[in-house]
C-alpha cells in the first residue's frame, strides 16, 4: 500500500486518525454530560479512539526504532497522544526535525539491537507483522474494554 509506504506518510495517517477520534469523543462527551442528550457517541467515539491510540503507539514506537529517535522524542510523540489534537502537531515537527523518514532504513539493514531486529523482521514481511500487531491490539482492546473507562480504575 502506497499509503502506508514511508515512515512519514504512515505516521501522518495515524496522527490525523488520532484527531479524528479525539473529536468524535469529546463531541459524544459534550452530548453525554454537558447536554445530556445520549451516550452513543461516547461508546463509539470511545472505542474508537481507545483503539486508535493504541494503533499511534505501536506505529510510534516502529518509526522511533527504525528512524533512530532519541529517546525523548519517543515520549514526546508517545505524550502526544495524551493530549488532544497534540498528535498532528508533533508530527509536523517531527518532519520538520527530519524525524519522519521517506525510506524504511531497517527494511534495506539488518537491525544490530533486539528492537531492530524486530522492526526489521516486520518491515520485511509487512502483512505477517500487520496480522500479529492487529490480533495483539485486538486483544489488548479487549482486555481494556474489560476493565471498564479509565476513570473507573482508581474509584
């Protein structure tokens, strides 16, 4: 997929989704609690968004591995989804900083670290790593799900 070809149009991809689901959230939130209109955008929003970001994350951690990210600009981009609508500025700056890649580089070197080697077995066999990475967000969705809404962790 043309689409999904380089770190930086990935990454954009993901950061723009992340936009997306945040503000179908807040909207199912404004109709939940401020207007008290219904809750079913908070369910789809909410689900939605959760699985996004989950999404952000893996991508996240790929691009930093491949791309060689200092570890603080890993938690920033990690943070940035956090933090509403902060995903698509990060990423601009990331392009900006030369963060975000045209090429894959561990798609053409063998990784030297455990994470490179991963990164680099799933950047050569994409539809494999794709299947993996779906079942184990899949999972870890469902597990989330389980648990209930963050704001009932801790009460």
């Amino acid at each position: 997929m043309r689409l999904f070809s380089t770190p930086s149009r990935l990454y954009r991809v993901l950061a723009l989704a992340e936009v997306v689901t945040w503000t179908l959230l807040l909207a199912g939130m404004l109709l939940k609690y401020v207007l008290q209109v219904t809750e079913v955008l908070v369910r789809i929003g909410g689900g939605l968004h959760g699985f996004v970001f989950l999404a952000y994350v893996v991508v996240t951690v790929l691009v930093a591995v491949d791309q060689r990210w200092r570890a603080r600009d890993l938690l920033l981009g990690l943070g940035s989804a956090i933090i509403p609508y902060l995903t698509v500025p990060f990423e601009r700056s990331a392009h900006r900083r030369g963060l975000l890649g045209e090429s894959w580089r561990l798609r053409e070197e063998t990784g030297r670290t455990a994470p490179e080697r991963v990164v680099s077995l799933a950047l050569r066999r994409p539809l494999p790593a794709a299947l993996v990475t779906l079942v184990v967000l899949v999972i870890v969705f469902s597990l989330l799900l389980m648990a209930g809404p963050p704001t009932q962790w801790f009460s």
